[in-house]
C-alpha cells in the first residue's frame, strides 16, 4: 500500500504516511484480513516491520520506507498493483499480542494487560501512554497487574488528585526513584486528567536523560474519560509520540492458555461456546470462573450465566461495565442504531437513523465505541458492531 502510493505519486518517500492511513488502506486492499484488527495491533505489525528493517518511523508517528533500496526491491507500480490484488489466507496469530499472565497463586485471574502492552511499557525510554478500557475488559485490575509486573516500589500512584498544579509538582518529583527498572506514574481513572496534563508530563519526562531509571506516565481512560479524548482529538496524541494502548476482549489464543491453567477443558468447541456466551469480556469470565465450583460442572454454570444475561437489570449491569451508562448516551443510540440495522452499514446509511446532533459527531462516536470494542471498522466509512454487544442490545 505505501509503495503503491510513492510508485503512483500519492506521497514522497521522505514524507511518509500516517497509521490510520495505512490502515484505511489495509482495510480498503483487503478487508477481511485487517476487519476487526485494533490500531494498536496494527501499530504493532508496523512496528515490527520497522525492526526487521523494511521500515523506518518517522516523528509524529509516520511511517516510510527505511531507504529508497527497499522500495526498488517491491518492483514497478504494475507488479506491487498486482500483489495488493492477488488472494490471500488468513494472518497468523502473534503470540506476544495476545497473551496474558495470570496472578500470582490465583490462575483463575488474569492481566487485562497483554504480554505485548507490559512489554511496551518496559521499553528503556521516558514518555507516556494512555490506557482506553473499561470495567468489562478488565479496567478495575490493571494497578493490580502492573504492581505484580514491575514491583510496587515503581508503580506510583496518582489517585485523588484533582488539580493540575498538584500534579505537575508530583510529576517534578521523580527525581527520587530506584534505579535499573521502570517506574510508573499511574494516572488512575478517577482523577479528572486531560490532554493538557498529557502534555505536561510528556514535556516533563521528555527533559530526562537517564536510560538506567525510565518513567512511563500511564494515563488511565475509563469510558467516560474517552469520551472528552476523542472530543478533544485523541488521534493527534499519538501524532505526539504518546502511546495509546487498549484493553481487549480476549483472543482465543489467550482462552486457550487460561483454560488449560484452570484445568477446564479448551478444545475449539468449549472455546467457542464460552466467547459466544462472554464475548472474550474479562469482567464476565471471571465471574464464570469463580460460579464453576458451585455447580456440578463447567457447563451447567456457563449455562447458569447465559440465563442471567437474558435478564433485563443483569443485561443493564453488563451494558455500563462495557461503558453504556448516562454519561455514554449518544454513542450508546449511535450502537442501538447499528443493531437495529442488523449488518455492516456504512456511514451514510448509519447518518439516516440519527438526529442530527449526534449525526455532526459520528465520526467521534465511532471512535469512541471502536476503542473500546464495542464495533469495528471493517472497511472505509463501514462498521460491524461487536457480536457479543450486538445480542445484548437486541434483546433490549
């Protein structure tokens, strides 16, 4: 796609293009194998790409090719036309993406976090990330999680504050910190942060040189929170090299493990059946896990929880752990909206079944429920709504 567009004259090779280019045009060359791929996954593959040294990464976040070699090495614009247009078999799955650890002595528990995003954060650099999740994916035990993983000394908590100045004079003070490790300044949800304090601490950590004692400033985003990010352009803080990591459903790879874990089965079937009931939701395969001792089998309380869901407070309870609740209502009538379709809808279609308040923010409104897993992009201006989203609203 990026030779595609340096061959046919789209952009110089010099400029690069940036991610949500390249992954619109990802979707558009070849939807069914990106459909359902996150932008934080995708970065990854980039990233990847820029490791094995086919690309390099450009400031604000664009991407090109490391030198004008590599491309000649793609062939004339007619020969890279025709790879983008030939058949393909599905990606494989990248491990390190997926895989979740466990807490200690409770396998039944299991990191929000993926091995990839704990490894991102270990990175030996100064910056700062911002962490979209909520409740259902697993947001409540992400402190938890990252004290297991970096050791309670490095993880410092920013709970409670509620003024700026408060904070930039704690940022200020991470001067004292143990050596030959990560800290994390962990910005919990509940305090009221916005872009600004982003930028602060972005600043504030930029000015460090120290490699031996990095900090990581982690901004935590509930889905209210989300919700005044992506107001206020959320996509330019990565264009500001500050790192946007996501809390997931869980992929079958990452089932697979935990099953075998808790010694329950985990062939394709049982997996299939436990996604379909759970939607991959760390919030409900808890509560599944924890219910299976008071039943005569892993089955009768799958089918115990399944019951529950078609409970009209049960469903409530599970639509404001995935964000929906009264400070979420337009983007939960912007999901109603896509269920009620029953299908990928485009976004001209999807404008016909809205007011037009919520109409002049629907480009915000689908990044806000695509961040938190609640529908994908499957294609240019195209949306999907969650399968697991979908049969909760249906049912309402």
């Amino acid at each position: 796609m990026l030779a595609y567009a340096v061959l046919g004259g789209e952009t110089p090779l010099d400029d690069g293009v940036p991610i949500k280019w390249l992954r619109q045009e990802a979707l558009s060359w070849w939807s069914e194998g990106f459909a359902g791929v996150s932008e934080e996954y995708f970065v990854v593959l980039l990233d990847e790409m820029v490791g094995l040294g086919a690309l390099r990464r450009l400031e604000g976040g664009r991407y090109t090719f490391r030198n004008a070699n590599t491309l000649l090495l793609l062939g004339t614009l007619e020969e890279v036309e025709r790879a983008l247009l030939r058949e393909r078999s599905a990606p494989p799955v990248y491990e390190a993406a997926y895989f979740r650890e466990t807490e200690r002595g409770r396998p039944e528990r299991a990191n929000p976090l993926t091995a990839r995003q704990l490894a991102a954060l270990r990175e030996p650099k100064n910056g700062v990330a911002i962490l979209i999740g909520s409740e259902a994916l697993g947001l409540n035990d992400v402190r938890k999680f990252l004290e297991q993983a970096f050791g309670t000394d490095f993880v410092r908590l920013f709970e409670g504050v509620i003024d700026r100045g408060v904070f930039d004079r704690r940022v200020r003070e991470i001067e004292d910190r143990p050596p030959d490790a990560t800290t994390i300044l962990f910005v919990a949800a509940d305090v009221p942060w916005s872009i600004a304090w982003v930028e602060s601490a972005r600043a504030r950590l930029a000015r460090l040189r120290s490699t031996r004692a990095p900090v990581r400033a982690l901004f935590v985003a509930n889905p209210q929170t989300l919700l005044r990010l992506v107001e206020a352009d959320l996509d330019m803080m990565r264009d500001h090299d500050v790192e946007i990591l996501s809390l997931a459903p869980w992929h079958d790879t990452a089932l697979q493990h935990w099953l075998e874990a808790n010694n329950l089965p985990n062939d394709k079937n049982t997996r299939e059946r436990i996604q379909l009931v759970t939607g991959g939701r760390s919030f409900l395969l808890h509560r599944f896990i924890d219910d299976v001792p008071h039943y005569a089998s892993w089955e009768q309380a799958l089918n115990a929880l399944e019951l529950q869901l078609k409970q009209l407070d049960y469903r409530k309870e599970i639509l404001q752990a995935l964000g929906l609740d009264e400070n979420t209502q337009f983007p939960e009538l912007v999901l109603r909206a896509i269920a009620q379709w029953k299908g990928d809808i485009d976004q001209a279609d999807l404008s016909e079944l809205l007011p037009s308040p919520i109409v002049e923010r629907l480009p915000m409104l689908l990044r806000w429920s695509v961040s938190l897993y609640l529908a994908s992009d499957v294609g240019p201006e195209t949306w999907r709504l969650d399968p697991f989203v979908q049969k909760l609203l249906a049912a309402d």
